[in-house]
C-alpha cells in the first residue's frame, strides 16, 4: 500500500491544477504556504476537501492550524496521525 506521502502528493497536484510537475518533482519538505506552489486560501479550502474524502479523516476541526501545511512532511504527520486515530 502507498505511503501517505505518495498518496498526498498527486492530490496536491490534482487540486491545485498543477500540470507543469509530476508527484516526483514535489519534495518531502516543500514548503506548501508562502513556497513556490502558490497556495492561496481557495487552494487549501480544496486541498482539505480532497484529503478529507481521500483518507477519510477530518483535517480541520473548529480552527485551520497553518502549521500544518508548512511542509508535505508535516502535513503527511498529522494526515498519518488522524488516520490511526479514526482506526482506533
């Protein structure tokens, strides 16, 4: 079964439009806010919607934590973390 990264990364580039990059061309630490993606408010509202029904978890809760989007690492964290949790 593919990792949660490897999964991720053709999300990201399905919801942001993104043509010009294959999910090998994204890095494990790239930078999803303030980077070179371009992400702007729209694009994570539907990142979330596109995860959320991937895993089947519920990312955003009551508040959005931007420190969860600093990197494909640390979004892949706690992707992983809310997956064992619904598991459980």
């Amino acid at each position: 079964m593919p990792t949660v990264k490897e999964q991720l990364k053709p999300i990201i580039l399905k919801s942001l439009r993104i043509t010009d990059m294959t999910p090998e061309d994204l890095r494990d630490d790239q930078p999803l806010l303030g980077g070179e993606l371009e992400i702007d408010s729209v694009d994570i509202l539907q990142l979330v919607l596109e995860i959320e029904r991937h895993f089947g978890i519920k990312l955003v809760e009551a508040n959005f934590d931007q420190k969860h989007f600093e990197s494909l690492n640390t979004l892949a964290s706690i992707i992983e973390s809310k997956v064992a949790a619904v598991r459980t």
